[in-house]
C-alpha cells in the first residue's frame, strides 16, 4: 500500500525553499511551505504534517525553541534540522532536546531524502496506534489472533508494559516481534516520549556504534562533526534493539554498561553523558548457542531477559489463519478495488495446511497476491494450491538459475560464440533486483530507489533501458493497487 507522507517546509531562503519544494514533490512527498518560525509552530499544530523539516535561522521564532515547543506539544513529530557551519553545535543542542537529526549546509539532495524518509518511518513507529485482540480497530494497526498462544503474548504485554524492565522479544523472523515491541511502547508510561528502533543486522559493524551512541569530531575518518546517537535521542523514551544477536562484541560491552548504569561514551569523547532509556530487544538467533560459541556476552543476555516474550511461529497457531487472513483481505481490498473481498472455506483449509516458515509476514504477502490473482471473484481452493505451488518453486535453494545463467554464458563463450558474458550476467541481475524493487514498492519509484541505493531519477532511466517504461509501471500499480 503506497502511503504518501506530508513534510512541514520552514525556510525564509524563498529560492532554496523553492528549489527543496520541487526535490520533495519529486520524491513522491506532499509538502507546506512556510517562512517564519512562528507561522511552522501553528501549522504544525494545525496540519497533519509527519515530519517537520525547517532552518535553525528563522524570523519570528528560531530554530531551538521551535524544536523546544514542538517536543513539549507533539513529542512524537520528527524535527530535521538545516544548519549552517557555524550553527553546528546549536543545532547539537537542538537534537538534545528532541530533534530527530539534522543536516550541515551544503548537503547533497539525496543525503536529505534518506533522513526525511527514516524520519517518516520513525514517526509512524510510534504515532500509529497497536490495538490489542477484540478492540475497535478503525485505522490503527491490530494484533490479531484469538487463539491461546495470541492471548497468552497480549496478557504478557498487559503485565510487563507498565513495568521500568528491559524486555526481550524472541521469535522466528515474520512473527511480528516489532509489532509487539511498539504495542509495549504505547501501553507504557514512556508512550508521549520518543520511540526510536534500530535494525543491528541492517547497519555495518563500523557504523553501528556511531548509530547508537553517537562520535565527536575525528572519531574517525569522516566524523567532520559531533553526532548524536540514538540513545541520547530516545532519553525518557524507549529504544527497540531488533536483531540484538547481530551485535558486534565491542559494542556489547558498551550496551552492557548503559543497562547497568545507564552511562555511555560518544565514540571518541570522554564525557560520561546519563540517559534514561528503557531497553526493548528482538532477536531470532539462538543466543543461548551464540553464548556457548563465545559469540554473546552472557552477562548481557541476563540484562535484556529481565522479561522474555516468546512469539509462536504460525504453524503454532493454525487457528488463528483465518482471522488473520480477512484481516489482510479486508486491509487490501481497497488497493485493489475490490469491495467485498470472499475466500472459500477450502481454500482457508489450504493455507492452514501450510507450514508458513516465513510466519504472518509470508501469509500477508500471500493473501495480497492471491487477492490480486482472484480479480475480484471468491478465492478458491485450486488458486491457492496453484499460489503456494509457484511459492515453493520461488524458494528453491538461493542462486540456482543464475548458476545456471552463467554457466550457459560460459559454455556460448568457450565456443566463441558470445564475447560479453559479463556485461550479460551483470545486466540480467540488474534486471532482476530492479523488477522486484519495483513491484515490492507496487510501482512507487522513490521507494525501489531508496532500498536500491539509487536516485529516483537514475531508477527511471534504468526502467526505460530494461523496458519497464515508468509510465507502464506506474499504470501497472495504479490498475493493480
């Protein structure tokens, strides 16, 4: 489902506002424009804007207090700042008092577009509401299921969320271990402060620590200027550590004293800085193994297990597939056009014969193609087996056809009759990752780009080169949304 987020714009440069306004509008953002610090306070408060990104330099009301009131007001709205050199460690004092980050001009337009889009996906962390079981739902985002196993994890969240405890959420990978760490966070007393998450398989080792716990200048090779982490961010909040297995030993040891003391470094400072943060950590991996192969510190394990949610894989919870699945049918039949999405009976006896190893994420996904298949007719049996039979397929063992790609290239090459197996490999794997990319985001070109690593401008040229015109790629997800 394509979602489009509004930025709040505050610049009195009516040429750099300007210029910003056309780059965000391109990005698929809806985006107001104001110029005085005073007039963005009140839009902020009027509109329903989910990022506000404004100068730090403004008439009418500066940067700092504007940050200041808006965490006072709307502590959930990520503030990125745009500071000048010399307004540097202002703009560090603005992030200490709640701006979600900020960037030093002159910076580069896609360096902007990476932090706005991290800010939208932070915000809706924690503004988006998570009902638990049987409450009205309306448009937040429910935990479903009514079998013993789900009511078991929601009386769990229930017990431990008012709790001041570390919680370690444990499950197979598509069990919803997020979910339940924002449902904590929002049935907390921490639920007006901020809610930060961090992926620790998603971001490099050499990163990770500067991620979480900030650096000061010449830290290392390219730290031109102190950095915030995240920890600082979240103080009075909650931190969600997803993939805690993935962290590097040294930087165990530096999580390890902040659930201790609730003390850490910047990497390269020496200044002892306090936060009050409270810990939720989710992992898949086996950490009781990782310990044993001296891959995880025991002694961190016992400060994140204070609390320990053990989230059943799907197949341990079969009852819960039909519920689960007219709840995807009725989330997507809207994108599809379809106002009364149906299923048969034997076709949910199908799924629930599944073994899912990809869990609830897999069933959604699956639900969201068939429902595309059916074209607005009833699901049936024959269409979920033939479904789940091209599933199976997909997920032969990793690498196979393209094994074989290039081994047909090379066989044509040793016979003289190709010269370019190279360029050829590389240009069908392009091919691929660009037309997934590209039907995972449903035909929004911004986001393909960004996970691709590309500008949206590079990612429609390409389209064109392989012959997913964006102009049919965009009709394609617009008839099929």
């Amino acid at each position: 489902m394509q979602i489009t987020a509004q930025i709040l714009l505050i610049e009195d440069d009516a040429s750099l506002a300007a210029n910003l306004c056309d780059v965000l509008k391109e990005e698929g953002f809806k985006v107001i424009v104001c110029s005085r610090g005073d007039e963005g306070l009140r839009r902020a408060g009027n509109d329903e804007c989910e990022v506000v990104l404004t100068d730090l330099r403004l008439p009418g009301l500066g940067g700092l207090e504007l940050v200041r009131q808006l965490h006072d007001t709307q502590p959930r709205l990520p503030v990125v700042l745009m500071t000048a050199h010399g307004t540097i460690e202002t703009a560090i004092e603005a992030t200490k008092l709640g701006a979600y980050d900020y960037l030093q001009k002159p910076f580069e337009m896609p360096a902007l577009i990476i932090v706005l889009h991290r800010a939208v996906d932070a915000g809706r962390l924690m503004s988006e509401p998570v009902t638990l079981p049987d409450a009205p739902v309306g448009g937040r985002t429910p935990l479903v299921g009514t079998g013993r196993a789900m009511q078991e994890v929601c009386k769990e969240i229930g017990r431990v969320a008012a709790k001041p405890v570390t919680v370690l959420i444990r499950g197979e990978t598509g069990t919803g271990k997020e979910l339940i760490a924002r449902a904590i966070y929002q049935h907390s007393p921490r639920a007006k402060a901020p809610f930060i998450a961090i992926n620790c398989a998603a971001i490099p080792e050499n990163l990770l620590e500067s991620e979480l716990f900030g650096h000061e200048r010449g830290a290392f090779t390219g730290a031109d200027q102190r950095r915030i982490g995240r920890f600082e961010q979240a103080n009075k909040g909650t931190l969600f550590l997803d993939e805690i297995g993935d962290l590097p030993p040294n930087t165990q040891v530096k999580l390890l004293r902040v659930l201790q003391q609730q003390i850490f470094q910047r990497v390269g400072g020496s200044e002892a800085i306090s936060v009050d943060v409270r810990v939720i950590a989710a992992t898949h991996r086996n950490l009781e193994a990782m310990i044993r192969e001296g891959k995880f510190r025991e002694d961190l394990f016992h400060r994140l297990n204070v609390v320990c949610l053990q989230l059943p894989p799907l197949r341990e919870r079969r009852e819960d597939i039909p519920v689960l699945v007219q709840h995807f049918l009725r989330k997507y039949a809207g994108d599809f056009g379809i106002e009364s999405p149906a299923i048969s009976s034997d076709a949910v006896a199908v799924l629930q014969a599944d073994s899912w190893p990809g869990n609830v994420r897999e069933l959604e996904n699956m639900t969201r193609r068939l429902l595309l298949a059916a074209r607005g007719l009833s699901i049936n049996a024959d269409a979920v087996r033939q479904t789940l039979a091209a599933r199976h397929a997909e997920a032969a063992p990793s690498g196979h056809s393209f094994t074989a790609f290039a081994g047909d290239l090379l066989a044509h090459a040793e016979k003289g009759e190709l010269q370019d197996a190279h360029a050829r490999m590389l240009a069908e794997a392009e091919r691929e990752i660009v037309t997934q990319a590209i039907m995972l985001a449903e035909g929004n070109q911004a986001k393909a780009a960004r996970w691709l690593g590309l500008s949206r401008l590079t990612l429609r040229e390409k389209l064109k080169q392989l012959g997913l015109h964006p102009s049919s790629t965009e009709a394609s997800a617009e008839t099929n949304d």
